[in-house]
C-alpha cells in the first residue's frame, strides 16, 4: 500500500540499521573489524545492527568510517521555498 506519510521513528531506525549493515558488508568489513576502525564498541555495533539503538556520537563514528559521514550534514537543511502571492505569479515562473 502507497504511503504518503513520512515514516514513523521506528521506520526510519530500520531503514538506517538495514543501509549501515549493507555498507559495512559491501565494504568487506566484519562487526569486530568496524568496531575496531570506529572506535564503536562491538557490542554497541551488534545492538545497532539487530534492533537499531545507537548513540548519536557512536551513529556518526560508524558513518565516518562507512564513508557516509558527508550525509548527516545535509540533515534539517533550511531550504529557501518561494511562495507565490497569485496564480499569475506562479504562472508566470
């Protein structure tokens, strides 16, 4: 079924846990052998990696080594959205 709503909490960890878990493999990387990279204790990595509870700082420890760190600072970007005073206007665009 089509969803147009944005996903819950819980969606997004599943989404995050399930993406960080592909990348580690499609880096070839083991759980102890990210851990050890990270900084990230391994069972800290093992409770992410099964049911998603990470702390922030541990999150970005992982993305960094992951290569994916660049993509948390593009979180709550203020995006300038114009707003149109009539129809005409936004016709006219």
């Amino acid at each position: 079924m089509l969803s147009f709503l944005p996903p819950t909490p819980s969606e997004m960890m599943e989404t995050i846990k399930t993406k960080f878990k592909q990348r580690r493999k499609a880096l070839g990387y083991t759980q102890p052998e990210l851990a050890s990279r990270s900084g990230v204790s391994l069972g800290s990595l093992k409770r992410f990696e099964r049911f998603g509870q990470i702390s922030l700082e541990s999150l970005l420890k992982l993305a960094l080594v992951l290569e994916c760190l660049g993509e948390f600072g593009a979180l709550c970007d203020v995006k300038e959205e114009k707003r149109f005073e009539s129809i005409d206007e936004l016709l006219e665009k």
